[in-house]
C-alpha cells in the first residue's frame, strides 16, 4: 500500500511476531473483530514480500530480536501503512524512540481483546483520516495549478489583445473603436457615481449586541502592533457584566522581529487579547492560511479582520454591528489614512479609498453587492464556513472570500459612519508592490471565477455589478490610453492648429460620456469628505494625474502574472507613520 488510498472491503492486519502464543492471540482477536488477519513475519525479506502485497495495519512486536527496529519502522514508512507496538516487559532507549515517532500507538503485554480491536479500529480511522486530508491537499495543490496555469494563459491573451488594439490605433491613427469599449466601464462609473447620491438605508438598531473575534495578522509589524492592540483593546464593546464583548486573536505569523516580544508584554494588559504563533515552515504562507487558523481558535458568531496598521474609534464596533443583521452576511467599513498629509502619494491613497467608499455605497443602495477589503471588515463565522473559508492560496483573499459569499447568495453591505484609520504606502517601490500584489488578486478571481459567475443564480445585475468590479484593472489600460490620446490631440490642435493626430469618431455623446465619466464620483466622495472647494480642484487634478500609474502597473501586473511559478503573498510594510 504505497498510494494514498483508502481501504476497500474488510482491512487486513499483518503482524511481525516470532512469538507463537502472541501471534495465536492476535489472530483471534482480529478474526473476531470481522478484519482479515493476513499472516505474520520476523525475516526482514518476509515482511516486505507480504507488505507489498496488501496490508492495512501492521502489530510489531517490540520484543523481536532478529531485526533493528528502528531501521525496520523506517523502511515501512515508504508503504504508508499504520503500526501498533506491542510491549513487553522489555523497555529500553529503541522502545522509546519507537514510540516517540509512532502516531498509532501501543499495546502492553498480555494484550486483552477489547482494547486490541479498540486500537486497531482508532489506528485505521485516524490513517483513514490522514490519507482523506492528503488527497484533499493534493486535489487542492492541483486545482491550484491548474488555476496558475489558466492565469497565466489569460494574462497572455489579454496583454496581446491590448497591445495589438493600442498598436492598431497608433498606426491606423484611429481609436474610435475605444470610446466605444470605454462606454462600459465609463458608464458603470457614471451610474456608480448618480447612485451613491441617493442615502444609504440606516440600519435597526439592535438590543443584544453579539460576541466578535477579531483578527489580526501580524508578521514583522514591531513599529506598528502595539498601537493598533492598544486602539482595538479600547473598544467601548461590553457585555452586561462589564467584560469585553470580543476577543483579539493576533497571529504573529512567523516574526523574525521585536513583534512577538512587544505582544507578550501586551497580552498581561488586556485579557481579551489571545496570541497564536505560527512557525516555519507553516509561517508565511499566506494571509488567508492566517485567517483561518484563528478562524478555529475563534468563540465569536461575527469575525472581523484588521490590518497590523489599524486605528479605530471606541464607538467603532457599536457602530457597525447593525449592519449584520438576517439579511446581511458581512459589512466593510470606510477606509480612512492616518498619514494622509505625510506626502503627495500618501494624500492620493487618502482621496483613492474615498472615492472607493464612494462605489460601495453605491453597490450598497443597488442590492448589497459591495466588497469585503482586507482591512475593517465583518462576516458571520457561519458565511465564512459555508464558502470554504479563506483561500489560502489567494494574493486577495478578502476579494476572495466576497465572491464565494454573493455566488451563494449572500449580501455585503457598507458602513461609511465609522472608519478604520490605517497607514499610506508613502514610497513609490512599496506602493508598486503593494498594487501590483492587488491588481494580480482582482485578475485572479476574474480568471477563475467568470465562468462561476456567468453561470450563478444570482440576478443579471448582481452578475454586472460583480464583473465589472473584478474587471477594473482590465480596462483601466485603455481608459488612460483614451485619456493620453485625448491630452495629446488637444495639444496638437493648440500648436498646430486642427491638426488630429488619432481620429475619435464616435457620436459626440459617446466621448464626452468616455471623458468625463471618471469624475462625478470622485467629486462627490470628495464632497462627502467636507472639503473646501479650493482644496477640492487641487486634490481632483492631482488624482487625475495620479491615475495615470495604471498604465505601467498593468503591464508590470502582466509580466508578473505570466513569469511567477507560484502564488506568493507578499504583505505591505508597515512604518510606523505619525497620526496627522
């Protein structure tokens, strides 16, 4: 039995005895119990010639004296096959190495009946087991590959079509065919844009507050754990007793930093605080391989999931917690920055997850179709279990997770009256990597789940609004392709006078529509962020101009996507930066 194979018929039991009474004993046992005793052996070649035919469990005589057992067990671990040792009165340093690595355990002689066929129906159930969760793993690993693969093979076609249409266009000086590509996205932005006017429903005010866990991943996050313990342990979040209506799980995944000091010293402070370490070769795997190991060590009936970064208001989950009500499955708050005003690139990420919250009030107000970020959000620990739980495998998993949720049915809401205040990338290397880790997350669930969601149940509005929220880095190339095209024959209309250099030739409608969609929404999340209408026009050119960051970050996301040999999460490096 060299394959992973479960065990078909009655199992067959293979014993390594020269002890004849013993031998006699465990036939009959085994004979009783209804398994199939297969014969015995003390010869090394013996025992091979028999395992290799067909045997389910193996009895090994520790007593034996013509074999090294250690060396014996070691070869039979190649066949996969379970061993209970039997002891006798004989107890040595190879006895207890034997045991220490034999996870089947062990009888003592004389051997009662009732707890050898106890054992032997514990041994096979619990390899049984052991062999279900390989094949799983295996079929997982596959699946995955398979999964790379298909990635792989879009990111190509797709790069080609983009370059051959933008090739196309520059060489027959005419780009008419991409205003009217352009329509569609421009135009969900527009309507986007007119639906996120309309107020967002309240929710019911609730009497019984539930129990949350709150997650929070941390790997080398020592300038910044502390503050966000201490921000998150302040929660003005009680029971009626007076005690914390939560628990923080921290998972300090594999930190080769001060971070797992700094969380011992933290967890003597606030009770709530649970702290769960993850070592290699289990360390650094994933965020979603994370999430789910505290998912298991969670009490809460609502699991939310926080960035090392994070910094939140007392009020905050008092805030939230009416959003999850029957109707809704999990709720993504605002984003705001803390360091907003530490330079232009940190200002833009501030003016970015406005004009974000903006969209998902909109995708709120048109059936909960909104999305779950990696930070700030909240899910019933029942919805995560039903979808499979995180991906682990997943460069987003938070994206993730949100369409496993609404393929089932289920409903994302918004919550824009509190924020979870977290740290901007402030350097344009870490800002790449960050984005180009995202962009590959939104082609990866487009990739894999477009078929999944072409053929869901969910309403054919539902399917839009999914689609073209996944599909936003696909068609962002040529939104700023349009708008260089645009800049550059108005500059040649300038200086020489009429002179086009690529024709757009769709109905005027149709361009004004392509040209200014982008903006409407971002006016308005600007709005809603009370600013003043000087500050306004400043933030809404630099974001303009800001944007343009598209054009090289989808082909560097495609050369990425098409030379990666695996899926490799790689987290965002937190500094530390001052509260502005």
């Amino acid at each position: 039995m060299t394959e992973y194979e479960l065990i078909e018929g009655k199992p067959k039991i293979f014993a390594i005895s020269q002890d004849k009474e013993l031998l006699s004993e465990i036939q009959e046992y085994v004979v009783n119990y209804d398994y199939d005793f297969v014969g015995s052996a003390y010869e090394k070649s013996d025992i091979f010639k028999k395992v290799e035919e067909s045997v389910n469990l193996i009895f090994l005589d520790s007593e034996i004296e013509s074999i090294d057992l250690l060396e014996l067990t070691d070869d039979l671990e190649l066949y996969n096959i379970p061993i209970i040792v039997i002891i006798g009165d004989l107890f040595n340093e190879t006895i207890d190495k034997l045991l220490m690595s034999n996870p089947y355990g062990y009888l003592i002689k004389p051997l009662d009946e009732d707890e050898l066929q106890r054992s032997m129906a514990v041994a096979l159930r619990k390899h049984e087991r052991n062999i279900q969760t390989i094949q799983e793993a295996q079929s997982k690993l596959q699946e995955k590959s398979t999964e790379l693969l298909i990635e792989k093979s879009d990111s190509s076609l797709l790069l080609i079509l983009c370059v051959s249409l933008i090739i196309m266009a520059i060489l027959s000086r005419n780009a008419t065919w991409l205003q009217w590509v352009i329509l569609i996205p421009t135009g969900a932005m527009l309507i986007n844009s007119l639906v996120s006017l309309k107020k967002q429903k309240k929710p019911e005010p609730i009497s019984e507050y539930p129990f949350v866990s709150i997650f929070i991943p941390a790997h080398n996050e020592e300038y910044t754990i502390e503050d966000t313990v201490r921000s998150v342990c302040q929660l003005d979040y009680h029971n009626d007793d007076g005690e914390p209506n939560y628990e923080l799980i921290v998972v300090n995944d594999g930190s080769t930093d001060s971070t797992g000091e700094i969380l011992s010293s933290l967890k003597g402070e606030y009770p709530q605080v649970k702290i769960v370490t993850r070592h290699p070769p289990r360390s650094g795997k994933g965020k979603g391989f994370v999430l789910n190991d505290a998912l298991t060590l969670s009490r809460g009936e609502i699991i939310g999931v926080f960035d090392a970064d994070t910094r939140i208001k007392p009020d905050y989950l008092k805030t939230v917690m009416p959003y999850i009500n029957d109707e809704i499955d999990g709720v993504q708050t605002r984003v705001k920055m803390f360091n907003k005003n530490e330079n232009f690139l940190a200002r833009m990420q501030h003016v970015e997850f406005t004009t974000f919250g903006n969209t998902l009030i909109a995708k709120d107000n048109l059936g909960h179709t909104g999305f779950l970020g990696g930070n700030g959000q909240f899910v019933k620990k029942q919805a995560i279990i039903e979808c499979g739980k995180w991906d682990g495998f997943a460069v987003t998993e938070d994206l993730n997770l949100a369409i496993k949720i609404i393929l089932q049915g289920g409903k994302i809401s918004y919550c824009g009256e509190c924020a979870v205040y977290q740290e901007a990338v402030t350097d344009w290397k870490s800002f790449y990597r960050q984005r180009i880790r995202w962009a590959i997350g939104n082609f990866e669930t487009l990739f894999v789940y477009l078929p999944q969601i072409l053929r869901s149940k969910i309403s054919l509005l539902k399917k839009f609004n999914v689609i073209e929220h996944i599909s936003f880095y696909s068609f962002n190339l040529l939104i700023f392709f349009g708008f260089v095209i645009t800049i550059l024959n108005a500059i040649s209309w300038f200086f020489f006078q009429n002179v086009t250099l690529i024709r757009m030739e769709a109905p005027v409608i149709v361009g004004i529509l392509s040209a200014i969609a982008f903006f409407p929404g971002m006016i308005f999340a600007l709005v809603r962020d009370r600013l003043g209408a000087l500050e306004l026009i400043k933030d809404l050119v630099k974001y303009y101009i800001y944007c343009f960051h598209l054009i090289p970050l989808f082909f560097l996301t495609m050369y990425t996507m098409m030379t990666r040999k695996e899926r490799k999460w790689s987290k965002t490096v937190h500094k530390g930066g001052k509260e502005q």
